[in-house]
C-alpha cells in the first residue's frame, strides 16, 4: 500500500492544503470513480461529515473534501475498489507461509466469484450482498498492528479448533479471552462467541431448515410437518431428557436439521443479464469448434436421446437442463472432526463449454447433515420438488 499519511497530514483546513495533497485526493477521485466505464456516477464519501454513508457524485465529494478532509483512518480505501487488493495484501502473505491452512480465505474467495461478477454495481446489492461486504472487511482488517493475520481468519481459526476438539461455548469464550489477554493491545479479536457470530452473519446464506428423522426415513415437511416422531421407526425428532419420572419429554431442539437452499430463483438470475442468457441457449444455438469431439454433455448420446422423447421440451433452447452432484465434506478440513455433510449443487448443463462448471454456475441446494446412507432420496426431496415444479408447470 501506498504511504497515505499525505491524506491527513496535508489537509489543515479548507484554504490550507499542501499541493501533494491536491494532486493524490485527484488521483484519488480518478480511481474511485474512473472514467465512466461501468463505475457507478456516485460513491460513498469519504469526507470527514459523510464518512463514507452517504453517497455523492464526483464534482461533490471533491468538494467535501477539500472543504472536510477525509474521514479519520481510512487509508485503506475499501469503499472504493481497494476491497479485493488490500485483500490480498493482508491475508496473502499468511497464506504463502500457512499454504495447508487456506480454510477462511479460500472459502471467502469462492463465496465472492460465486457472488459477485465484475462490474455489477453496488447499487444493485441486496442485503446478504452487503452483509457479505461488511465481512469482508473484517477479512482485510489485521488483527493488530504487527501482523498479517485478518481478523476473520483469526475468528476462522479458533471456531476450526472449537470444532475439532468438541468445545462448548464456555470454553470457546475463556480462550477468546486468554488468547485476547496475550495478544498486543489495540487487537480486534472478538471477545465472545456472540461477537464471532456477529462477523460471521454474512456467511449465513438465506436457506430454510427442514427437520428429519435421525434415522433418516422421512423429512419433517408436508403430512409429517407437525409429527413429534417418525411415523416409520418412532424416532423422537426432538432431544429427550429424562423428566425425573422415568418418562421422556421432548426439548424444543430437532436431532437431525436439512439445510435448503431453493435453486430456482438462483436458476431465474441466470437470465437477468443478457450475456448469461445469450450463454444459456449455446447448447442449441451456437456454433461448436469441435465437431469431432465430445465437449460438452449435449453432445452425447443421453442428450439427444432426451430430445427425441421430449421433442416439445427440447424445442426450446432456453429450458434449462441440469446435473446433480454430491461428495462428502467436512467443513473445517480437519480429517479428525468428527463432523461430516453431503452439500448437493445443481449445475445447468445449458452453458458453453468454458463457463459451464464455474464456480458461480454451480448452486448449492442442499447440505445434508452427517451421511446419508441409504436415505439419500428422502433427504432430496425439496429439490426433487422444484425439480418437478419446474417440469411440469414451468417457472
Ligand atoms: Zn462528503
Ligand atoms: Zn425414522
């Protein structure tokens, strides 16, 4: 990063600037807001009143500036496209030394190409977008002054530890505090697990929770959504504590919860921008370079036999054709936890070739908790539904 000092130590008041400080708050102008191109006309203001909350257009926040100076600390302009470099220049470096450990910082990496395509504008974020920004900070923020480590992948570290060695939340809190005792002062360390969460909440993506049998025979969904137990093997879907008098009383928690995440409306982006909609008629439209090979499933032999039993289906190039995948996972990379899940993605097959298995083309549905044995059709069945939805109805 550039030495920023200029921004505050060149600005005493509105008539007393030095011309360094022109000249870079200029530069700086120059690169918040570019030249058109796909910039948004405003951005926040990082002048000392609007302290980036407000947003003005260019010829506006020049003048805050040279009449309010730029808000206190802020030399890292992450409001204004350093987000990812500083990023990096935070958080790489641990990780060249760390290499096995990229845990928070890849996932985050994954999470943001699969959200954000370049040039969208920040004007068309929603809410989990924002949220998703405010963690991002957290990542670019050191945990002190004389290290590399961010904050976030501090908090990822810890909660990795947690995991692994099936700590309670007593515990978890006594080491935030150790760990915070022995650290420099002035570090950002979350003292609690609340405040952990409270960084982490953009990570939650918006998904519903469907309880199932800890066995795995039915879904707590449709005819069983109000069943204290499995109608197959009489599971309690509750946790059961002794009541005292050798009967068994149902807590308010499930044993078994299914996280779902509805691939549709994800599906239905997909033709929102013109270019991802141009790309999803490609498997029928648009012209093959290898006309020899097999490049794409629409080449091959289920593809066309499809066609020829679906014709009216088939027809149009913009129904969508997917693929389900599944692999076992554990969330914390530590071959020791004890805990595993089942994600299921849906990919749309309609895509070219080179975008097809991106990372933002393909959707989570489904995150199965433990393994699902021979169950895995019970656990499907809210994709199944859409999928059916989509079939016959169409969306
Ligand atoms: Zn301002
Ligand atoms: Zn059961």
């Amino acid at each position: 990063m550039d030495d920023r000092e200029w921004m505050y130590t060149g600005h005493r008041s509105k008539v007393d600037f030095t011309k360094e400080w022109m000249c870079k708050t200029d530069e700086f102008l120059e690169s918040a807001f570019g030249e058109a191109g796909g910039r948004p006309i405003k951005a926040l203001c990082p002048c000392s009143k609007c302290a980036n909350r407000k947003r003005q257009n260019k010829v506006n926040v020049g003048k805050h500036l040279v009449n309010n100076g730029f808000t206190p600390n802020y030399t890292r302009w992450v409001h204004h496209g350093e987000g990812h470099r500083m990023r990096e220049e935070v958080v790489r470096p641990r990780l060249e030394g760390f290499d096995a450990d990229a845990g928070v910082a890849d996932m985050l990496d994954d999470f943001h190409e699969a959200q954000y395509v370049e040039g969208r504008r920040l004007e068309e974020m929603d809410a989990t977008t924002k949220a998703f920004y405010d963690m991002m900070e957290s990542a670019q923020k050191p945990l002190h002054d004389r290290t590399t480590v961010s904050q976030l992948d501090a908090i990822g570290r810890v909660m990795g530890f947690k995991s692994q060695f099936s700590l309670g939340r007593e515990a978890y809190d006594g080491m935030l505090a150790l760990i915070g005792s022995l650290l420099l002062e002035g570090h950002i360390l979350p003292k609690s697990m609340y405040e952990s969460q409270k960084v982490l909440r953009a990570l939650k993506m918006p998904y519903d929770q469907i309880d199932a049998c800890p066995k795995g025979c039915v879904l707590f969904r449709k005819d069983h959504k109000d069943a204290k137990y499995c109608p197959k093997c009489e599971s309690s879907r509750y946790l059961e504590v002794d009541s005292g008098d050798g009967q068994k009383r149902q807590l308010s928690i499930p044993l078994k919860v299914l996280r779902y995440l509805p691939f549709l409306p994800r599906m239905q982006r997909l033709y929102m921008t013109e270019e991802s909609a141009k790309q999803m008629r490609w498997h029928k439209e648009d012209k093959r370079y290898n006309l020899d090979k097999m490049v794409h499933p629409s080449d091959g032999k289920a593809w066309t036999h499809f066609d020829r039993i679906h014709n009216d289906k088939a027809e149009e190039a913009r129904n969508v054709r997917v693929a389900l995948a599944t692999d076992g996972f554990n969330p914390y990379g530590q071959m020791s936890a004890p805990y595993t899940c089942w994600p299921i993605f849906v990919i749309p097959l309609n895509l070219p070739p080179g975008v097809l298995l991106q990372r933002q083309n393909t959707f989570l549905s489904l995150i199965i908790p433990g393994h699902s044995g021979n169950n895995m059709g019970v656990y499907m069945e809210p994709l199944i539904d859409e999928l059916i939805l989509a079939w016959e109805d169409g969306v």
